[in-house]
C-alpha cells in the first residue's frame, strides 16, 4: 500500500506538471486527451475513462481513453446519473464519476471504468485528478482564447499593415506630383526673370537668382528705360514656397505696371516708384505679405546711380582699382506694411570702371556645416580677391563660389539673388 500511494503521488506529481506545459502546447481537445492518457498510465489495471462537457444540447465526450470515446453518449449513464456525478463525486462496481469544476464549461465530469474495482488509494487520486483537470481545461480554454485574439491582432496589424502601405503608396505618388509641379513652377519662375542685360556700350552686367527650394520669392529685373538709362532692382518676398513665389510675380508686375509710360527723370525718381508700388501692393495684398526692393536707375551717360531701398541693404561699389565699399544712407520702409510710408532716395556717383553690386541677405545669411553665417564681411572680401579688370560677370561668379564653397553640403538657408551692372568707358 505504501508503495502504491508513492507510486500515484509521482503520477500524480506528473499530472500536475504535464497540464501547464500541455495547455500552453495544444488545444483544449489536445489536452483532455492527453490528460486521460496519463490518468490511465497511473492505473496498475486497464481503465476506459472519458471528459464530458454539458452543452445546450446534453451531454457530450470531450475526450476519452482505452476505448470508452468509440463507444458513443448511448453508452454512457443515464443523464440523470450525470447529473448525480457533476453535484457531487460517485462510486460504484462500474464507474466512478468526478465533478470537473471550471469556469468555461456549464458542467463537466470525469468518468472512469475501472476493469476492478478502485481502491481507496486510486479513488484519491481521481479526486485531485479531477481538480487539476479542471483547473487545465481553464487554462487550456483561456490559452485558445488568447491563441484567438491573437490571430484576430495579427489579422488587424495585417489590414492596417496593407491600408497603411496603401496610404504611404497615395502619399508618395501624390508627392511625386507636386515635386513635378514644384520642378515645372521652378523652370517657369527662372523663364519670369530677365535671361540678360539689354545690350548697352558703357553697361556690362550679369544678373541670377537661386531658390533655396525649388521655388522662391527673390527676384530680379533690369529694364532699359531709354537709350541712356537702366532700371535695376531686386526683391526679397517674406516667406518661402508657392506662396512668396507667386506674390513675387504680383510684386514684379505691380513694378512695371508703375514704370510703364514714365520716361522723365523725375518720373522714374526711386522713391515714387516705391511709393506707388506700395500704395497699389497693400490694395492687393490679401495675405498681408511683404516684400524688401532695392530699385537703382543708372544713367550711362553720366554715371549717376539713384537708388532706394525699401527695407534692402545699401548697394556694394566695387571700384575700378578693386576696393569695395557699401554704400551709406538709411533704408525706407518694406514694401505693403504701411500705407503711409515715406520714402527716400539717394544718389552716388559711379566712376569709369566702378560696378555696383545688389544682392539680397540670402548671400549674408548662408550658413556652413558649423551653422556660422557667410556674412557681410565675407561677401566684400569675395569681391575685393576679384580682378581689377573682372568682368560683371566674373564678380558675380566669384560671389557665388565663395558661397557654395562656405556652405560645402550644407543646403541654402535662404535664396540667393544678385544683380552686378559696371559703368564702362
């Protein structure tokens, strides 16, 4: 007898381990069947045992072993019998019943047909048999439903998975088309600005604007007013992309809409233009945007450069022996912030040979990789390092290189615009 208790206590002991590691591998029917096979390993004698589940149709095998699941419910007690059997443990010659207690099933209940009567000692081991099956059904049970809602997890991770390769995929083909609109209004807005000075014996100049994306709003524009007078200008619009770029286009219109028929000298005063200019931007400037213009008129006869600034930094002179000097005198108001603004122009007289260098901040605010700024110290060095006889063009080449060599990979932190006009003999 001692021997037997020993020998179902370690049978007993591997019930217990078994049921965690079988209802974290198989499925609920997977594990009764296994349970019941190592029931039956612990009998010294041939056992027929079966699991039954109570559903809303009856009773119903869940599992079974030694032959008992081939036998049919038909052959199992009657369901009032079973009833006995799930309310409390049962006895008899033939069977022996146990109430399975779990929370996922209505009733369950074990049922063993010894071959000889059980002892007291196996009876025992029925009774925590039981208990522990119940408690693995319960596992098992909780271990499919978490199996489910996982599968129902990926299942959704999938979908939004797919929706969201779906998304990116409208998402880059919609960007690729306003990257080609973005290109197409790029090309546009450089075909806008002049391609090249008007021709002229006594003026030599270069002009260019570079958009730090790929739109901007500086611009440029030289116009020959007469035979002996050249309008040259730039702009810088407040902000950056689309938006700047197209009041950029207002901006320049709205300047050769002022020009157009004035050919005096007094017509074509600096400061009027600028006025005016004003007056009619704030009439048509629903965004409440804002542009800085530096517009000059240089005489080719005489040499005299009148200019205004509009919120602009004063002109560059790069003199004929290559000094480089800025020009003094105090900025005006932007233009289409204030409707009364006053505006003042100033006048310089050029020597044979000088150039007169406008340009808008994006050359003093470029940065490096180290984030310090070119500056304005670096922009008349650039010039000063020049020929003495270097062309327009050639100084505003070499104002460029000192800038993209200064940023290196670093992108442009603004545009960069620069109109260079030299009185010739």
């Amino acid at each position: 007898s001692i021997v037997a208790r020993e020998q179902n206590r370690h049978g007993l002991a591997r019930l217990f381990s078994g049921s965690a590691w079988l209802f974290a591998q198989f499925e609920i029917n997977a594990f009764a069947n296994a349970a019941l096979m190592l029931l039956g390993s612990l009998f010294d004698h041939p056992i027929k045992a079966a699991l039954l589940l109570r559903g809303d149709e009856g009773w119903r095998i869940l599992a079974g072993y030694g032959g008992l699941e081939a036998a049919g419910i038909e052959s199992l007690p009657s369901d009032a019998v079973l009833a006995v059997a799930v309310a409390a443990p049962a006895s008899t010659a033939q069977f022996e019943f146990r109430p399975v207690h779990c929370k996922h099933h209505a009733a369950a209940a074990l049922l063993v047909l010894p071959s000889v009567a059980a002892t007291s000692v196996q009876r025992d081991l029925l009774d925590m048999a039981s208990t522990t099956i119940g408690v693995g059904l319960d596992n098992a049970a909780l271990h499919q439903s978490l199996k489910q809602e996982q599968a129902a997890l990926e299942h959704r991770v999938q979908q939004r998975t797919a929706e969201l390769a779906q998304t990116n995929k409208a998402l880059h083909s919609s960007r690729t088309l306003l990257e080609e609109d973005l290109r197409a209004a790029g090309v546009l807005q450089q075909a806008i600005l002049p391609d090249g000075f008007p021709p002229h014996p006594r003026i030599q100049g270069a002009a260019m604007m570079r958009a730090a994306r790929q739109i901007g709003g500086d611009f440029f524009d030289v116009v020959a007013c007469d035979a002996d007078r050249i309008v040259l200008l730039v702009g810088d619009v407040s902000g950056k992309g689309a938006q700047a770029a197209l009041f950029m286009v207002l901006v320049r219109a709205l300047v050769q809409e002022v020009m157009a028929g004035r050919s005096s000298q007094s017509d074509l005063d600096p400061a009027i233009i600028m006025a005016e200019t004003n007056r009619r931007l704030l009439a048509r400037n629903p965004l409440s945007l804002f542009v800085t213009m530096m517009f000059c008129v240089l005489d080719a006869t005489t040499g005299d450069l009148h200019f205004c600034s509009a919120g602009q930094g004063m002109p560059l002179i790069r003199r004929a022996d290559g000094t480089v000097e800025r020009l003094s005198g105090r900025p005006s108001p932007m233009l289409g912030l204030i409707e009364a603004a006053h505006f003042s122009a100033h006048l310089c007289k050029l020597a044979v040979g000088d150039a007169v260098i406008l340009n808008t901040d994006g050359f003093e605010e470029a940065q490096g990789q180290d984030g310090s700024w070119f500056g304005a110290e670096r922009l008349r060095q650039s010039l000063a390092a020049t020929s003495v006889k270097a062309s327009a063009a050639d100084m505003l080449g070499a104002v460029t290189r000192a800038v993209e060599d200064f940023c290196g990979t670093a992108p442009l932190a603004d545009d960069l615009t620069c109109v260079v006009a030299r009185w010739m003999p």
